[in-house]
C-alpha cells in the first residue's frame, strides 16, 4: 500500500472513531420498502424520530428502531457525562443500501422454473448533536 493511500485510510479511521452510528446487516426486507421507513426519520430530532417509528404501521419501522435505539447507546458510550436530552441529538444520516439476494425457483406452467430474488439490505444511521454539527459548518 501507498503511503498516500495509507495515510488517507488513517484519516478515515480517525473520523470514523469520532463517529455515533450502527448498522443493521442481512436485515432480510426488500431495500425499496426500508428506503421509505428510513426517509422518515433522516435529519429528524431522535426523540421524534423514535415517535416516527413507534407509531408507523410498516414492519420495517421495528428493526429501524432498535437500530436507533443503538445508535443513541453508541453516542453515550463516547460521550459520557453528557445527557441525551440535553444536547438535542438527530439523525444525520440514514441510508439503506442492497444486501445479499438469495435466489429461489417457484414452479411454473409446462415444466418451466421462475426465478424469484428475496432481497435484503443493510441499514446505516448516523446519530449526531445538532449543537456539534453546527459548530463545525462555521
């Protein structure tokens, strides 16, 4: 590896350590129907976000929040001392991208075979203080 590529590899890992996020894996529902939950919530107040969430009627919303729910305790481990209603957390990003498809054969008419994909997808949130972000724009 190039020392250029390496030192722009650490740079990443440095941001990455200042980062509150979790991610959901295999979460075996369809991408598009995740997208929808997840825009919901993106660049909303957590609090709010968790109300999204809890009242939505889509099965998707579930596993969405127990992602958050994780990302909240992910902030509190690398901000002790500091409270969660305090310092106004939101969701900064949210994204759904396509995970591994499993393929299946359904029967069909005259000895032919369907070929049916069960999606899934994995789930990213990025939970930050919107007194921090904004600090960091100046």
């Amino acid at each position: 590896m190039g020392a250029r590529k390496r030192e722009s590899a650490n740079q990443r890992k440095e941001e990455k350590k200042n980062k509150s996020f979790a991610v959901l894996r295999n979460c075996p529902t369809s991408p598009r129907k995740m997208r929808y939950v997840v825009d919901l919530i993106r660049g909303v107040e957590v609090s709010k976000a968790l109300d999204i969430l809890k009242f939505s009627n889509k099965e998707a919303a579930g596993n969405v929040e127990k992602l958050l729910l994780s990302a909240i305790a992910n902030w509190q481990a690398k901000n002790e001392g500091v409270r969660v209603e305090d310092s106004s957390l939101i969701v900064k990003e949210a994204f759904v991208d396509g995970g591994r498809m499993l393929k299946r054969l359904r029967t069909a008419p005259q000895g032919r075979g369907y070929r049916i994909q069960k999606r899934s997808n994995h789930v990213t949130l990025v939970v930050d203080s919107a007194i921090s972000s904004a600090t960091q724009t100046k």
